[in-house]
C-alpha cells in the first residue's frame, strides 16, 4: 500500500513524471484524459504543452478545488470531473483526438493524511476508507459481513495468510461492541502469527479492505478497456501501479490485446482475432534509483503502456472472464 506523492520537503511530485510525460508525447499535441486527477501533477505538466486539452477525472471532491484553479488558468483547454473512471465511457468524447490516457492508480498522500478518510492505521475513530462516490464503507464491512466473507476479502485482495484468524477474531470483538480502526489494527496484531519487519502487520488487511469498499478491481477493469476504447489510432494508455494485484490485471490486459493466444499446432486452426494494440516494451518501466531515493514510496510504482494501432470501437478481451473470482468477491458488497 504506498502513497505516490510525498511531502518531505512539503513539495508534492507525481511518481514516474517523466516517463509518463515520454510515453504518451503531449508535445504532439491532442486531448488528454488523466484518469487519477489527485492534485493534477500529470494534468499540469501536459498542459504546459501547447495545442494539449485535458480532462481530468477524480473520484474525490476534494481535487475539485485543484481542478477548478486550473480551470480558471486554461478554461478551454482543461475540465475536471468528479467521476468514477469506471464511468469514463459516459464522457462525451466521440469528437475529441484523445492521444493519450493516463492512470495513476492507489491513493494521494493528501487523502491518507485526511484523518477522517481512514485510510491509514494510525487513523482515530470510526472505520471509513471511502475515497469518494462510493455505496459502504469499512465500517459497513468489518461490521457487517459474515466471517468467511471478511476472510476472503483479505486473502484475495490483501494476500493476507492470517486472513481467517483475524475474520474469526473480528466477528468475535463486533459481539460486545463495534469496531474502529484502532480496534482493528489491535485485533489485527493480535492475531498475526508471524512477524514480518518489512511491513507493517496492518498494511495487508488495510490493502485489503480498501480494494473491497473501493470497488478497485472492477474500476480498474471497466476502465482500462472504456479506455482503449475511445483512444484514437497512435494514442497511448498508460498505467502506474502499485501492488501486485493491480499489476497483474493490467499485464493480463495488455497482453491480452496485443498477442494472439498460442495454440498447439496439432490442434484445428481457429481464426484469430486482429491485433489492434502494441505493446513497445514488455517489461514495466520502474522509477530510478534517484527517485526512490528522493521519494521512497514511489519504489513499488510499475508503468506499462499501449499503443492503440487502428481506430476502432469494439474490443475482444476475456479480462473479466480471467478475473471473475475477484469481482464475484466484489460483489459481497451488493448486500451492504
Ligand atoms: C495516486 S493519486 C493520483 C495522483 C496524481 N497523479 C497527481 O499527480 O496528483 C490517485 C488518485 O486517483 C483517484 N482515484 C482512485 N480510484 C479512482 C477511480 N476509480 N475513479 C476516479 N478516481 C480514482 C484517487 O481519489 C486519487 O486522487
């Protein structure tokens, strides 16, 4: 779980500035959709290129106040939306040169820091992780669901081996009295068996739970393919990550629409499908030894990207096929 901005110095900088800004060429002009506005890090940087417009999108209404600065600095070159990405396909966007998209998926350090957003477990009071436009929150969760529910979201989307100890301990604690993020992180602790000095013991669940009440891996999903959808030919997607689980959905994605499926030669040929996309480099691009110093958080940032070949609208991938046991995890949320 790592936030990609940092304040050190009290100066905000985006992860991977200079290569996002590399691979997806804003000097070439076009309109530009930066998915994951935060404090507009990207946003800025693009449009400090001429003949650019930009989009911005956020689901946090707090990057409004940002994005409404910048609008009164570019106002025909720049608008901001309040907007889950998973919506970005609602954008009427049918006219527009779109050369590039960008995700800068996770978190701020502005939003961790925002004590009553509760995404950090130093947090006091009551149990939230909401990002913004969201249905439930972590109190919902941990107060609600049933044990073998919890425990499988902080196996599968927290990776957390102790997930079943701490699910019982849960449900058992929620009897007497309900559940704040300092109960959490104490009965977290106590059930770990292991100690793991290289992360704090609360990082998985925490990871965990904000995946689930963020619904991320069906926005992630429905976002990267609206996105290759409405880029035009030559334009760029570009995708920052920063867990495993992230970085696994998008290599999945890019591979899927820039390789055909091999199959063995003795079985019947099949027809198959025509590669719309180019993958340049295969292996993620991650920051400099520089910028992991300067920045230690930005260490786990991975960016891929894809090159759209031809304009076109309908796109094959078996993405939600392959991740179908994730969104059916998700979807334990519809009964909150
Ligand atoms: C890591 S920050 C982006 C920082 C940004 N690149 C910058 O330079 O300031 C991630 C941002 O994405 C937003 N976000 C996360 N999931 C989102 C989603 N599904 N839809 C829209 N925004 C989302 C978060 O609210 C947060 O502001």
């Amino acid at each position: 779980m790592e936030a990609t901005i940092v304040s050190d110095r009290l100066k905000h900088y985006p992860v991977l500035l200079n290569e996002v800004i590399s691979v997806i060429s804003p000097q070439h002009g076009g309109t530009f959709i930066d998915s994951t506005f935060g404090q507009g890090g990207f946003t800025k940087k693009i449009l400090n290129y001429k003949n650019t417009k930009v989009i911005g999108i956020d689901r946090d209404i707090n990057s409004e106040i940002i994005g409404k600065k910048i609008q009164e600095k570019f106002p025909n070159r720049f608008l901001f939306k309040n907007l889950r990405f998973s919506n970005l396909s609602n954008l009427k966007l049918k006219n527009e040169n779109i050369r590039g998209i960008v995700f800068d998926l996770g978190y701020s350090l502005n939003q961790i820091k925002e004590e009553k957003k509760g995404l950090s477990f130093n947090s006091k009071g009551k149990l939230n992780m909401m990002m913004g436009l969201n249905k439930f929150s972590a109190n919902d969760v941990i107060n609600n669901l049933e044990g073998n529910q919890i425990a499988k979201i902080l196996k599968y989307f927290g990776d957390e081996n102790d997930a079943k100890i701490i699910a019982r301990n849960i449900v058992k604690e929620r009897q007497s009295k309900r559940i704040d993020t300092q109960k959490l992180v104490k009965i977290i602790e106590k059930s770990k068996r292991k100690k793991n000095y290289k992360i704090h013991f609360a990082t998985k669940t925490f990871q965990a739970l904000r995946i689930f009440v963020n619904s991320e891996i069906s926005e992630l999903i429905c976002g990267l393919i609206s996105s290759v959808k409405v880029l035009k030919k030559g334009g760029t997607l570009a995708v920052i990550t920063f867990h495993s689980l992230e970085d696994k959905i998008v290599k999945y994605f890019f591979k899927s629409l820039s390789e055909n499926k091999s199959i063995s030669r003795y079985l019947p040929k099949v027809e198959q499908k025509k590669i719309l996309f180019k993958m340049l480099i295969k292996k993620p691009i991650i920051p400099s030894v520089k910028e992991v110093k300067e920045n230690p958080s930005s260490r786990s940032a991975k960016l891929r990207y894809l090159i759209k070949l031809e304009d076109a609208h309908e796109i094959e991938s078996d993405i939600s096929e392959k991740f179908s046991h994730l969104l059916d995890i998700e979807n334990l949320g519809l009964r909150l």
